[in-house]
C-alpha cells in the first residue's frame, strides 16, 4: 500500500546534539512538507520542497535542515542551535489540489 | 500578514450538532482544508473547498464563503469519536504549501 512512512515514533536527543528524523514515501508525490506541532499552536511550517534537489524555507526553518536527493525522501536534521526543539514533527507529501496533504504519522521528538 | 482564527475549545453532547468556525486572513488563496487530528496521531482530511458554498459529505459538511474570509465545518449526529481536535489550513498560492490554524479541541459528552 502507497503511504508516508516516519521513523521513529519517538525520539530522545541530549542537549548540543544534532539528530535526523527521516521521512520516506512511495506515493509519487512531488512535493513534500515538515511541520512542527506544539500544543496549543497548531502546525508551523519548518521547509518545503517541490522537486527533487530543491527545497525552501517555511516559517521557523531556523536550526533545522533538510536535503532531497531522492523524490521519496526528505529527512530532517534538528541541529543544536534550535533552541526549543522538544516537538511532535510531522511530514507530509502532496501531489493533488483537491485533497491537500497526506500525513506521516510524526515523531515526538524530546530533549533530556 | 497571515492569520487563521478558530476557537481553542468547544464541548458538545453526543447525538447534537456542532458548528466550528474558521476565519483568516492570508496572502493569496487557493483553497480552504478541514482535518481531523487524534491525540498523538496524524490528521486526516476531512474536507476541501474553494468555491463558495456548502459541500457535504456524510456527517460532515463544510462552508466557505471567500469574501468574507470565513468557513465553518459541521458536525451532525456526534459520536464519542468524534472527539479530536480540528484543524483548519489555507492553501496559499506559493508552493501549494498549507497554512494551519492552531485548531479546535472538541469534547463529545454522554
């Protein structure tokens, strides 16, 4: 079955350490999403990519980075510099007007 | 600027029906989305719309109205699983990409 694949469900990173959340699909979907989800804040947008080797800036890309090598992949490095990077991240592909996204089912992602 | 307004609670009794508003503001629109989201879970598409009007779709139905930068979502017949939290995003014109409201926390009680 065709999906949006994260991995892993949880995630425990110490403090100055970087940490990558990958994001996989087999949906053919060009274009391909990061969010961050706080309580109380709804969804904000991290990077975007539309194609493959390209990917742009969302609304709070500080202390995050992304690649696209790949069409099926867009895997997110939490740096350091990320101040608050406690958070459950979400992924998400699109490749339709009409039905917006399709959801991974996100990593919660704690700092200890 | 951009801005998406929606109430942070609301508390309904199964069997009833509940209205949950939408308003926004955005640079550019391309459609209006509607998602379901469970506590820790991803959300899921409830509904889509980007003509003005109401569209139905079971016990859900949506409306837009694009001048008046409003939308509302409707539920018929609560169940206990309807409780869940609701999120309403805009698509903008640059890259497709959605923007979110910080979403409803609906509670269906007995």
């Amino acid at each position: 079955d065709g999906g949006i694949t994260q991995s892993p469900k949880y995630l425990f990173r110490k403090e100055g350490q970087n940490v990558t959340l990958s994001c996989e699909q087999n949906l053919n979907h060009d274009a391909m999403y990061w969010y961050r989800q706080d309580p109380g804040q709804g969804l904000r947008l991290i990077y975007y990519s539309q194609i493959v080797n390209d990917f742009q800036k969302g609304d709070i890309a500080e202390g995050y980075s992304v690649s696209r090598e790949k069409k099926e992949s867009f895997p997110l490095t939490v740096t350091s510099a990320q101040k608050n990077p406690t958070a459950f991240y979400l992924c998400a592909s699109s490749n339709s007007t009409r039905y917006g996204y399709t959801f991974g089912s996100g990593t919660r992602l704690t700092v200890v | 600027g951009q801005n998406i307004d929606q109430p942070t609670e609301m508390t309904a009794t199964e069997g009833a029906i509940v209205q949950i508003n939408c308003t926004y503001q955005t640079s550019g629109f391309n459609g209006l989305f509607w998602y379901q989201q469970h506590a820790g879970e991803a959300p899921t598409f409830l509904s889509y719309n980007v003509l003005d009007g109401l569209e139905e779709k079971g016990r859900f139905s949506s409306f837009l109205s694009r001048s008046k930068g409003y939308s509302y979502l409707l539920l018929k017949e609560l169940q206990m699983k309807d409780s869940a939290s609701y999120l309403c995003a805009v698509r903008s014109n640059q890259g497709g990409k959605l923007i979110f409201g910080q979403g409803t926390e609906l509670s269906v009680k007995p």
